[in-house]
C-alpha cells in the first residue's frame, strides 16, 4: 500500500521549513563574516528571504484561484485605476 502525500501538504512543508531555516543559515553565514558587514549582509538577506516568501504566497493563491481568473481581476483593477488617474489629469 502506497501513501501520496497532497501537493499542498508539500507546498507548505516546503514553506515552512524555508521560512524557518533561511534565517538560521543567515545568522550562522553572518557569524563567518567580519564584523564590520554583518548588519548588512543580515538586512539585505531577510530582504531576500521575505521577497521570496512573499513571492511564493502570490504564486501559491494564483494558482488556487486559476490564473485566468487572477489575471481577469488584475487587469480590471487596472483599468479601474486608468480609469481613477484619467479623472484627475
């Protein structure tokens, strides 16, 4: 008897262990680096990090919604604010 696991259990393992794991690995990466550029390199990892994790969020909505659907709303959204900016020229 084989057991599947479903993609969204994946998905959010996946998800998870990255939102777990990427700034432990920062921090320990960090500690290797002289002390002068390790707020900077901490800064623009998170930035990275959250970049990522936010893209992947967008990604995984899209594709629960269908992205025919997504990409129906985000263009009437943006007709809607065309239409918002042409009253105000």
């Amino acid at each position: 008897m084989t057991r599947t696991t479903p993609k969204i259990y994946l998905f959010e393992r996946i998800f998870v262990s990255l939102a777990i794991c990427g700034p432990i690995l920062m921090v320990i990466v960090a500690g290797l680096l002289p002390v002068g550029s390790r707020g900077p390199m901490i800064v623009a990892g998170h930035e990275f990090l959250v970049a990522i994790l936010g893209l992947a969020l967008v990604s995984r909505a899209a594709y629960e919604i269908g992205f025919v659907q997504c990409a129906r709303a985000t263009a009437a959204a943006g007709e809607g604010v065309r239409r918002r900016s042409d009253g105000l020229l």
